[in-house]
C-alpha cells in the first residue's frame, strides 16, 4: 500500500504535520470508521469519517466522528440551505475522485465546502481517511480545519 495519495501530498503542500497509519481495510465491514477505529486502536470519537452529501443540490464534505450520525437538519443550518441528503456513493466517488471506504476530506478532485463536527475541535490528534482504503491520517484538527478551509459545527444527530 502506498502511503502518498493525493491526500498525504495536499496535507504536505500545505504545510500540515501529520503521520500516516495503515490498517487491514475489512470491504465487508457494516461501519467502515468504526471498523478502522478497532482496527488501529483507537477510540471511535477520535476517528473521523468523510461523508459527501447535497444541500439545495450543491455537493458539500462532512466530518464527524465514526461513531456518530450526521443530523441533516444541522448540516443544512450549519451551510445555511434548506435542506441536505447523502449523496449517492458513485456520485461521490466521481466528484472526489476516491473510492468509497477511502473518500478523504483532503485532495478532492473537485473543491466543496467542507464541514467538521465541533467535538472534535477538542482533540489534541484526530484520525481521517489519508485517500485510499486502509490508510489514515493523525493530525491536529485545527491543522486539517485550515488546510480544509472548513466551518466547524455542531453537527452530529442527538
């Protein structure tokens, strides 16, 4: 497995200190965050999942922790629209440019705007999907809000 993705190589260009960590990617997984959570040994809240979803039909980026749910209603307040939806996972795989299981919020094909769940603003290290399956990436989640660009909210279902 590489450790270079166009994830690692958008983070380095960016200045951003990270470490790369690589786990068996299990493709039957029912929950593929939680799943990589175990994987590595760490706890669910520190391992961030992407998710891809539309508001008012425009494709924006959502990280939660893997062991939450995204509240649609809060995603689309949060971007101020009206309404949001999960994008369709061949959608998101042709705007990302990333395999389903390997979507990372960094080196996206096309730029969207980006979201990350205030919680794990508290984190010293989070982990995100470094750009393919079995590949994360530790770092500051203040460093990955910047090189993101992202909004922090609250955005997790109660």
């Amino acid at each position: 497995m590489s450790k270079t993705t166009r994830a690692t190589q958008t983070l380095a260009k960016a200045g951003v200190s990270f470490e790369t960590v690589t786990y068996d990617y299990d493709p039957n997984a029912e929950r593929v965050g939680l799943q990589a959570a175990e994987a590595i040994g760490e706890q669910p809240h520190r391992v961030l999942k992407t998710l891809m979803a539309e508001l008012d039909g425009k494709a924006v980026c959502v990280v939660v922790p893997s062991d939450r749910e995204v509240s649609m209603k809060k995603l689309a307040a949060a971007f101020g629209g009206k309404s949001a939806h999960m994008m369709k996972p061949a959608d998101a795989e042709r705007l990302t440019g990333y395999h389903v299981g390997g979507i990372s919020p960094f080196g996206q094909k096309k730029l969207v705007p980006t979201a990350i769940e205030m919680a794990a603003m508290d984190e010293p290290l989070v982990y995100m999907n470094g750009g393919q399956r079995g590949l994360q990436v530790r770092l500051n989640p203040k460093d990955a809000q910047r090189a993101l660009k992202a909004i922090v909210a609250a955005l997790i279902a109660d």
